[in-house]
C-alpha cells in the first residue's frame, strides 16, 4: 500500500487549499463481470470529487487464500482509507463470488448504485 | 458440454420446493422455459422479478417455466435445497417450480454454464433460445425481452431470429 506521503493531492473547489487524496482501492474477480461497470462507475466518481482516477489501486483476486487474506466479501469491493463503501449482504457467502449491492431503489445489483461510490468519496474528503 | 440449437433437450425428474417431482415432459405445453437460477448471485436476483413476470404473462398460452438450482450447497449453503425452499415460502410462493439438482448431472447434460441461463424448448422439447433474458441485468424496463421474443416465435411456429446469446452471471457453482 502506498504511504500517505505518497498518495497524491486534490484541490477542494470550496477552500481552494491542496488536501490528501483518501486511497482508493478496487478490489475484484474476473469471474464475475460487474467489476468493469463498476470500476467506470467508480472513477467517474472521482473525476466528480475532483479526484486523480489514476491513483485508485486495482487489486485482482485471484484465489480463495488471496481473497481470504484480504478479507475480500466478494466482487466487486471498493474501499476508501481501508473502509467498504457498503456493508456486506447478510446472508451471502464470502469470497470468490458476485457480491450482492442494494441501490437506492432497492433494487439487487452486482455493483453499487454509483451515487453509492460517489457519496462514499465525497463524505471521505469533507472529514 | 451443451445441447444445440434443435436437439431435444435432456429429459430430467427433479424435487420441488413444492414437495414434488416434476419432469421435464409433462405433456401439453407449447413451449417450456427451463432456467438456472440460484439464491446468492447478484445477476439471479436481479432478473428473478422479470422471469417470474414471464412465467405470470405466458401462463395461459402453453408456456411451462421450471428454474433450477445446480450450485454445490456445501461451499454455499444459501443454496441448499432448505434454503430454496425458505425463499419460496418467504416470497408468498413462485409461480412456477423450484427444483434441485443436487447431483448437477441435469446443468452438465444441459451445459448450464451461468445463473441466470435460460433455455427455451418448443412444445417437441427442442432447444429453440439460449442465453440471457435480455441484454441487461441492471434495466428492469427491458422485461426479459429476449426470453419473450423467443416465446412469442416458439408460439407462432417459428424460429427465433435471436437463437443465442451470451448467458450473463455468476457461474454455477460446481462440487470440487
């Protein structure tokens, strides 16, 4: 993981002051297709936060220790500073498998409802 | 391994949610949908209203509709026959059978590959579509439109002008 040092900085329209970017992390199994439309999902969300969508960190699961050690509830998962945009369905297995999201309109998805992802980034950056 | 457009189908004799066996030839139908689904996949959640909607619209055109749950209940216990019976009855019913393949030996014979993967048999039982219910998981105004083109040609006697197209979703679960 990089340090904080490392990540890169955003610009706040509001303060105009430079702020350390939160780091991004995508987490995902090729198994299971959503991960595309939910990684395009994810970094217009960070263009609309004003953030470096270059700078997430894409991290393929590729084996059930893998995704165990990771602590990976399934595909896809994105965290910001370590923290799951969603909490994990209960009920659901864990792992290698699609992971079950909710949007807002209650509909089941295997990605998060992207005002999810973008609410998530910005709540993130106004703490 | 998977059947080709205009085989007949596999036959098969699985247990219900219901309490029931039920065949895949009952006799009578114009047409029979048969479709892998299971309890855990995001994909098979979020089509299950459009297909369940399905089995309502062409009940009484002919159509029979089975859905099947092949996944190895060991590695997921969500989808145990227990736990397809429990969502059934938590759901105020289907309207149309749930049925077990615990051996996994209909989704070889089948080459069910997907949850959801639908196959839509003539009233011959021969393999007329194969895929997805429609192009996305995420729009339920499309309404399972592919499954229904399909259904709407099997009942006119012709061959549907979209025959396959590629099954979207989880995989199916298989034992180690």
């Amino acid at each position: 993981m990089p340090s904080s040092s490392s990540r890169r900085r955003a610009f706040s329209a509001a303060d105009a002051g430079p702020r350390v970017s939160p780091e991004v992390e995508f987490l995902w199994w090729s198994e299971c297709p959503s991960w595309e439309r939910a990684l395009a999902d994810l970094r217009a969300a960070m263009v609309e936060n004003g953030l470096d969508p270059a700078s997430i960190v894409e991290r393929e699961m590729a084996s059930e220790a893998q995704a165990e050690a990771a602590g990976f509830p399934g595909s896809p998962t994105i965290r910001v500073d370590g923290a799951d945009i969603a909490q994990p369905a209960e009920g659901m297995p864990r792992g290698l498998v699609c992971r079950v999201y909710l949007r807002r309109d209650g509909r089941v998805s295997p990605q998060p409802d992207p005002l999810d992802v973008r609410d998530a980034l910005a709540a993130r950056l106004s703490e | 391994m998977s059947i080709e457009l205009g085989d007949t189908a596999p036959g098969f004799e699985l247990p219900g949610t219901d309490g029931a066996d039920h065949p895949l030839e009952a006799g009578g139908a114009k047409a029979t949908v048969v479709y892998w689904t299971c309890n855990h996949c995001p994909y098979a959640l979020a089509w299950h209203d459009r297909l369940l909607d399905v089995a309502r619209d062409y009940a009484d055109r002919g159509v029979r509709v089975l859905a099947v749950n092949s996944n190895d209940p060991d590695r997921y216990p969500a989808d145990s026959f227990e736990a397809m019976s429990e969502r059934v009855e938590g759901e105020g019913g289907w309207p149309h059978p749930f049925l077990h393949d615990a051996s996994q030996e209909v989704a070889q014979a089948w080459g069910a590959e997907k949850t959801p993967h639908v196959f839509v048999l003539d009233g011959d039982l021969s393999l007329r579509y194969e895929g997805a219910p429609d192009s996305d998981h995420d729009d339920p105004t499309l309404g399972a439109e592919w499954l229904r083109e399909a259904l709407d040609a099997v009942l006119a006697g012709e061959q549907p002008e979209r025959s396959r197209t590629p099954a979207v979703g989880c995989g199916v679960k298989w034992k180690p």
